[in-house]
C-alpha cells in the first residue's frame, strides 16, 4: 500500500513538468489528494489539493495560475501538471493522501520527486 509520485525531472524557466501520484494496494477514490513540496532549508509547503470527488481546488498563491491538479480515479493517479516553472519551483514535491470518516482515518505520503528549474 502506497503512493508513488514520479515524473519530476530538470527543466528550464518557464517550462513545464507533469508529476503523477499513483496509488498501489488501494483505491484513490475516496482519498482528498495535495501535492507539498520542500526546498533545501525550507519547510515543506503546500502547493495544491483536490478533494476526492475532484469538485473542489485548492492553490497556494505562488503557483496559482501556473499549476493544474486534476484526477483519474479509473487510472487511480492524481496529476500536478506545471507550467511557467520558475527556479523558487525547485524541491522534492510529495503526494499526499488522506481519507477520513467516523472512525476510521487513512493516510499516505509518497516519496518525493525532485524538480529542478534552471535559471
């Protein structure tokens, strides 16, 4: 039971990256899903978040406009997709998973991906 992001990688300004959070062992279906990111000496910082229907979105303001997140429960991925990417981009970005109901509470981290942005 995890998740695995992937699909990070070295781009420079103003590209673009798509990151997938997959879900192995379990559905994604009921699971509200954020993308966190953590540069080097920084605290880890949320970056976006999709609730498990998909209805609603949440975007920091520093990549609002720039970022997408979107979800495929049939593929049981959850994407980031990234454009305009600027170097204060650049961190490990983690996947995030959590589902919750009267008595019973899951979650999920996925390990990081690096993006790097070159100036």
């Amino acid at each position: 039971v995890q998740l695995q992001a992937s699909g990070g990688g070295l781009v420079q300004t103003g590209g673009s990256l798509r990151l997938s959070c997959a879900a192995s062992g379990f559905s994604l279906h009921y699971y509200a899903i954020g993308w966190f990111r953590q540069a080097p000496g920084k605290e880890r910082e949320g970056v976006s978040l999709i609730s498990s229907s998909g209805d609603s979105t949440f975007y920091a303001d520093s990549v609002k406009g720039r970022f997408t997140i979107s979800r495929d429960n049939a593929q049981n991925t959850v994407y980031l997709q990234m454009n305009m990417l600027k170097p204060e981009d650049t961190a490990v970005y983690y996947c995030y998973g959590w589902f919750s109901r009267p008595g019973l509470t899951r979650e999920y981290w996925g390990q990081g991906t690096q993006v790097t942005v070159s100036s």
